[in-house]
C-alpha cells in the first residue's frame, strides 16, 4: 500500500470514529447543560429537582405561545425565551415523566380552541391579534391546572410557578388549612374575593373557613391558621389546644393594634376588633404578646402621606416596619431564602419564656432600640410625626416579631375539657351539644411535637403592605413569608426555595444605589 493511499484510508477512518464519537457524545450528554449566568437562571433548583425525581406518573406540559405576536413586543420576546429554555430544562430532568410540547395558537385554529377551553388569557395588543402566553398541564387522571398568562413581571416566581404546578399534578390532594379569621380579606367566602395571600394559598392548599361559633375544628385538619381570631370560648380554645397536642401544626397571626380588622373605623369601634391574643397558651407555648404596639426607626417603612394644600410627599413612619433579611433568621427554612423585606403594620412585640415547655426560635425581629406605642394610638392614623413624638426607645434590646414554637408541649387546661356553654341559637345550640357528645377524650399532653409559627402582626396580610396595587407587582415577600409557614408546616418544604429566584433582567447596579442613597438623605433631611 503506498504512502498516499495509506493517507486517504486513514482520513476516512479517523472521519468517521469523529462521527461516530460526535453521535454517540449527542446520544450519551443530550442532557448536560453549563449554566454561566450570575444567578443560575437556568439551573433547576433542588426543590425542583426532587420533585421531578419522585413523580408517580408523566405529566404533560403545553407551552402556549403566539409567536408571530410575541415578536412585536421585544420583553415578551425575550421572556418567552427564557421560558422555553427552562420548560426544556424540566423536559431533561424529568426524562419520560415529563412530556413537553409548544403550541402557536393562531386566531380561529385549533391551538387557540385548546388555549381558550384551559382557560388561558389572551394578552392585550392594542387591538391586533391576541397575544396567548401561558402553560398547560395535565396527568394522566385528566386533571389540569393552567398559568393563564405569563407576565414577565413575575419572572422572580417562574420556577416556583412551574414545579408547583408539576407537584399539584402529581400529587392532586393538596394539604388542608383550616382558616379562623375576623380580617375582611381573608374570612371573604371565596379565594377570588379576598386578599391576594388568600388567592395564592388556594392554589396551593385546601383552604377551609372556620365559622367565629364553632364548637369543633373540620376533621383530618393538616394545619390551623389563626389570622387577627375573634375573642374566643374556653371551648373553643380547648380545641384549638387538643388540636395543637394532637397534630402540632398551626400558624397563628396576632395583633395588638389591627388596622384593617372589620369594622367602620376608629369613630364607630363596636364591629371592630383592635387587638386577638391567645394568652391563655402563654404559660405551655412560652410566647405571650405585648399590650403595646411596636415602632421601630432603623425599619421604617417609606409611605406616601399628605403634605398639605394637596400635596404628598414621601415619610418614613416608624409604626410601618419594613423588616430586612438581615433582621430573619438565615438558619430557619421558613426566612432563609427571603430576600425583599417584610412589610408590618403597628405589630406587638412577642415576650418569650424559655421556662416553658419546648423550643422557641426567633424568626424575624426589630432593630435594636424599638419604641412601645399605646395600642388605641397606634390603632389609628397616627401620623409619622405624631409617632415621633410618642417614641422613647426601650432598654431591653430588639423586638421579637415572629417565632417559631418546636417540640413536646403539655396542655393549658390541666383540670381536662372545660364545660360548653350553649349558644342562644338553636342551630348552633344543637351543633355545640352534638360536638361535645362526640369529642374525643382530654390529652394532656403531646402525641408529636408542636410546630407552631406565631406572628405578632396580622396587617401585613393587607395588599397596600407589599403589593403596588396599579401593577399588582409584590414589592415585599409578605405572601412568600405566609406561604414558606403553611409549606414547611404541611411538609411542602421542597417549594420554598423556588418562591424567590433572581429575575433574569440585568438592573442598573450603580444607577440603583445612587438613587437609594440619595433617597436616604432626602428622607434624613425631612425627618
């Protein structure tokens, strides 16, 4: 064989082991990935991850789109990128459990058939042709569940959106939350009607309300959320304890100064209910709320009050707290990935007794030097000055306002159940009779450990504290902070991680500071 034939053999052959080796490299890392952008914007978090590991059964993803639309508008163009890009990234890691496919529904076709009878919502174009953006998904049970349209301002909750959606379909029976509350927006009779925290708790939890008169709590209850609770028997609290003893899961808002309870206002009180304690846990829990209201000056919150002759200028008040992720515990899973601030309303300080039984964990609280503030004050529209004057810094350091309550507990009624008192209605009367003959005996103390979370604030549920309104944008992880509770409380803690994820648009890192910093003084100079 010559040389020159030696040559060309040679350069077929290594040819084809390059083929051979480019297809078998395809077949073998069709699933590897590098991701070189700051915050990860296109790595799986583990939440995700362990939840597409341990689907039951495939789930199938449609990715609406309007491309020929999109196109015209360059944020949704490059949003829908990011979208497509991540969808593929579950489509890899779930492998044959996740079935993906993309859809371009133009008018009057098939596509836009299916889009409309999920339910998507067709983005306005100023009169041109409807703009459809959004996922569906479905199991194999026919089950489906929808994000009507995918708004690049919610960028931040994409991954979150997503696995919840890909949990909740493979695990359809969400956990149940049985919700006591006496705020307008979270006791309204559906979840459209109410809060925004109360929208968002219905698409992930089964929410049960708890009628002000009951006599017993729902059955097969997971967790039990008190948010500003009326004035309660010692029957009720009774079963709010033997609750607690027996499957130890609640969240609890309290308030000493409740702004948005119901009721007309400070000029006709008789509906309104300022303050809700559960004092009567203090001595077993190891946590007792203050009688004052809280004001704190390092945390303020910026709002917009009046300046006169129609004018508004912008005040930091110290009774609105915007408490930062430096002030949350960084080690508990319910704060540690929050990162905005938690916007509260005139809350209580929380007083702790490590005496008492188990284990209590400060979860957020005040700078250093807080003021007491006179619950009836600060109850009503106390201005920023009105509260600068009332301020006097207390001596005994920083105020907790949440805490997270952990362990075996005892009961707070140790002579057993207490009598019933029978209602005045006959309805009621016959319920009370028939709970009481069916309750279960008296259990002093615990069968699992209590994990209980109480917030010395119930105004931070009220959109005007973390959400712009107009935009319906959170500037505050309020909801986030409700959420992460109910998720580690019902063991969703694999969702909590995902609520916060970095957005993928780049800001203007020196411009930003320079207007905060700038903001500072201006409000410096005005105080």
């Amino acid at each position: 064989m010559t040389a020159r034939r030696y040559l060309v053999i040679a350069s077929f052959l290594l040819v084809g082991m390059f083929a051979a080796a480019t297809l078998l490299a395809q077949s073998w890392f069709s699933g590897a990935r590098a991701d070189f952008t700051e915050n990860n914007l296109f790595t799986l978090s583990d939440g995700t991850q362990s939840t597409l590991k341990d689907l039951a059964e495939p789930i199938d993803l449609t990715f609406v789109y309007t491309r020929s639309v999109g196109q015209e508008f360059p944020a949704v163009r490059a949003y829908a990128v990011r979208v497509r890009e991540l969808l593929q990234a579950y489509e890899t890691l779930g492998g044959r459990n996740i079935r993906l496919r993309e859809i371009d529904p133009a008018p009057f076709s098939e596509a836009e058939d299916e889009a409309l009878s999920a339910g998507l919502v067709a983005g306005d174009t100023n009169g041109g042709d409807p703009l459809y953006f959004g996922l569906i998904g479905r199991n194999a049970g026919d089950d489906e569940r929808v994000i009507p349209f995918l708004a690049p301002e919610q960028e931040t909750s994409l991954e979150y959106d997503i696995t919840r959606m890909v949990a909740r379909l493979d695990r359809p029976e969400p956990a149940r939350v049985g919700l006591l509350s006496t705020l307008p927006g979270m006791s309204a009779l559906t979840d459209e009607a109410g809060y925004t925290v109360r929208r968002e708790m219905g698409k992930s939890f089964s929410v049960e309300l708890i009628d002000e008169q009951f006599t017993e709590l729902p059955p097969e209850m997971d967790v039990l959320m008190l948010a500003h609770p009326p004035e309660l028997t010692d029957w009720q609290l009774w079963q709010i304890d033997q609750f607690v003893l027996r499957t130890g899961r609640a969240l609890i808002l309290l308030d000493p100064a409740a702004k948005t309870s119901q009721g007309t206002g400070p000029f006709n009180m008789t509906n309104r209910q300022i303050r809700s304690d559960l004092d009567r846990f203090a001595p077993v829990w190891g946590v007792r709320l203050s009688d004052d209201a809280i004001a704190d000056a390092e945390t303020a919150l910026s709002i917009e009050a009046e300046a006169g002759e129609g004018r508004t200028t912008i005040l930091q008040h110290p009774l609105f707290l915007a408490i930062p992720p430096g002030l949350m515990s960084r080690e508990n899973i319910v704060t540690a990935d929050l990162s905005r601030t938690v916007n509260l309303g005139a809350p209580g300080r929380l007083v702790l007794n490590d005496g008492a039984p188990g284990q209590r964990e400060i979860l957020m609280q005040t700078g250093p030097a807080p003021s007491d503030i006179p619950a009836d004050r600060a109850a009503i529209e106390l201005s920023a000055g009105d509260t600068i004057g009332l301020y006097q810094a207390t001596d005994i350091g920083a105020a907790p306002l949440a805490v997270r309550v952990s362990g075996p507990l005892i009961s707070a009624f140790a002579d057993g159940a207490p009598p019933l008192d029978i209602p005045d209605d006959p309805i009621y009367a016959e319920l009370a009779r028939a709970a009481a003959a069916e309750a279960p005996p008296h259990q002093s103390t615990s069968s699992v450990d209590a994990d209980i979370i109480i917030i010395s604030d119930a105004d931070m549920l009220d959109d005007g504290l973390h959400l712009d309104l107009q935009s319906g944008v959170a500037f505050a992880d309020n909801v986030t902070f409700i959420l992460n509770a109910l998720d580690s409380l019902s063991g969703g803690s694999e969702l909590m991680s995902l609520r916060a994820r970095a957005p993928g648009r780049r800001p203007m890192v020196t411009v930003e500071r320079m207007r905060e910093a700038a903001q500072s003084r201006f409000f410096n100079e005005q105080a």
